[in-house]
C-alpha cells in the first residue's frame, strides 16, 4: 500500500486522527464494481478504532461489495482557503483520512444495536430519551422499508491522513484582496 507522497501534510498524529474520525459527519465509500469506480456518501461512525456504516440491505452497493469487499472508505472536510501573495502558493485548509479495508455485514444483534445507538449518539445526540432497543434493530433489519437496514463494518488494514491546518492570520474572507501584483 502507498504512503502519502507528500509527506510534509501527512498527519500521523493518533489522537487528532480519532477526534476527527468522531466529529466528521460525512464519509466516501469507495468500491469496485468490476472495472468501474463506485463511490457513495454515508454517514458513518468510528468505534473502538473500526468504522461502521449502514443502509438498505440490497442494492447496489451491497452487491459490489459482496462481489469485492475491498473497500477505501475517504472522509475529508475543508476548512476555506489559505492566501498568499504568490498565488502559486495559495492552499486550502483541510484534513482527510483514507481507511483501507474490507466491508463486512454485521450479522450479530448485540454489535448491530452498539453501532446504531452510536450514530444516534453521533447525529440526534440527546433527541431520544431512552437507549435504542434490540428489538427495533431486529425489526428493522427484517423490514419492508426498500430491504432490511442492514449494518457493515470496515476493519482497517492501512489508513493513511493528510492535513493542512488553519492559518488564521491567512485564511480569505469575502472582500480580502492582496495589494501585490501578479
């Protein structure tokens, strides 16, 4: 597996790996569906250092992945863009992390519920005043709702993160100009 090339933005720092792992809210699920590209935004959540997403139990995504379960799960967020009078050397503020694993459908009710009481933790922390039930996750996992819900996990066997941190004395904002000609 590659490194990252550039390696003065390789971020190998565990502890703001996981913190951003927990707070972003959006990830890109990379598959193979014979030789064409498949990728497709989820909501995930990161836990006891795996990654967990879920969906309907059919589809398309499901069929790539049991065809090739190696997947490249990608979560970035960008921060606004970084100035320079150069304008060569303007940059962008971002961090992303790409995990490299396979995709497994959780068949267990105990590890299923776990992972679905942590996206709710994760997405409507506090909306609901009770823990989910094991019996709503068996219900929804034989339901009629487009397939069952059905939830995967990623264990990670290569992870590579990159960042560009905020310079906030630098960042643009709207109406910012450089007096220094191009």
């Amino acid at each position: 597996m590659d490194s990252v090339r550039y390696k003065i933005r390789e971020c190998q720092d565990q502890e703001k790996i996981e913190n951003f792992l927990h707070q972003a809210r959006i990830g890109y699920l990379g598959l193979v569906d014979g030789n064409l590209p498949y990728v497709v935004p989820l909501n995930y959540v990161w836990t006891e250092g795996k990654l967990y997403f879920h969906g309907a139990g059919d589809g398309r995504r499901n069929q790539v992945m049991s065809e090739n379960p190696e997947v490249c799960f990608t979560v970035c967020e960008e921060y606004g863009t970084i100035t320079d009078p150069v304008p060569a050397k303007t940059d962008t503020a971002y961090m992303s992390v790409m995990i490299f694993g396979q995709a497994e459908p959780i068949t267990d009710l105990d590890e299923a519920t776990h992972v679905l009481q942590e996206m709710i933790n994760k997405y409507v922390p506090g909306y609901y005043n009770r823990p989910l039930p094991k019996q709503h996750v068996e219900k929804h996992r034989s339901a009629v709702f487009g397939g069952p819900v059905q939830v995967c996990r990623v264990i990670p066997h290569h992870m590579t993160a990159k960042e560009s941190p905020i310079e906030s004395e630098k960042m643009y904002r709207k109406g910012m100009n450089s007096s220094r000609e191009i």
